[in-house]
C-alpha cells in the first residue's frame, strides 16, 4: 500500500509534468525554470531536437515551435517510481503537430514518444532533473488545402 506521502510525491510529479506540457505549449518559456533543475539535462534528439542544458533548450524550443502552427502535448500512463527525493518515471506523450508549407496546405504529423525522467525535490518542490525522450512513432498524414 503507497504511504500518503507516496501519493503526494506521485500527484505532485503528474502536476509537474502537465504544467511541463502547458508551459511549451503555450510558449511561456521561463515556466520552464519551476519545471527544471537549474542544473537539467534534457534530450530531445531521439525525435529530431536538440539536447543540452535548460537554457539552450529554451532556446531551441522559442525558435522551432513557431514554425508549427498548432501543436499538443498529451501526457498519460506514467509509472512512477519514488526513492525518498528522488524519482523516476516513464510517460508517454502524444504530440500532434500541424505543419503549413508555402501553399497553405496543413499536414497532420503525429509524434509518440515516452518521456524518461529523473526528478529531484528541490526546496520541497519535485522537478526535472533528467528528460530524454525515447521515440515510439511519428506519422506524417497527408496535406490538406488550407482554411
């Protein structure tokens, strides 16, 4: 049986990674620093990004989300596992994009991925200490004319 503190640390580390998903994808950066350690490492490359520090991968995310014009990122079916003020978890994550090209076509591309992370309590609040994406699939539809 989990100990309350046990469900705590696990709704506390789900919030955290939904408030993840709400900060890209709504663009609000410096969200980011209450989602990460100061000292982060996040790996984005196993779908095509960049990875490196949490500075540099703000950076990469404010010049490459714009350049869809929609985008999601559903996160579920996490298996959490807690170790005092530590914490790991794999989580999958759905994230249909819509890209435009020149002639106003929109195409669907669909990305499945798990995120596998390593958190840290911090001052009392968990946060993301490791994040490396392992890829399950990513499916390109077919454009569509433009609205």
């Amino acid at each position: 049986m989990l100990s309350l503190q046990e469900i705590s640390d696990r709704l506390e580390i789900e919030d955290l990674m939904v408030r993840y998903s709400h900060a890209v994808d709504t663009g609000q950066w410096d969200l980011l620093d209450d989602i990460f350690t100061a000292d982060a490492y996040i790996d984005y490359s196993a779908m095509g990004g960049a990875s490196g520090d949490l500075a540099s991968t703000k950076e990469f995310l404010a010049a490459t989300l714009p350049n869809f014009p929609a985008y999601q990122h559903l996160v579920s079916n996490s298996s959490i596992t807690v170790d005092g003020d530590t914490a790991t978890a794999r989580t999958m994550c759905h994230n249909p994009m819509v890209i435009k090209d020149s002639d106003g076509n929109q195409t669907l591309m669909f990305c499945g991925l798990w995120y596998l992370d390593a958190f840290a309590r911090v001052e009392g609040r968990w946060r993301i200490a490791r994040r490396v994406e392992e890829k399950s699939y990513m499916y390109l539809g077919q454009p569509t004319p433009g609205l």
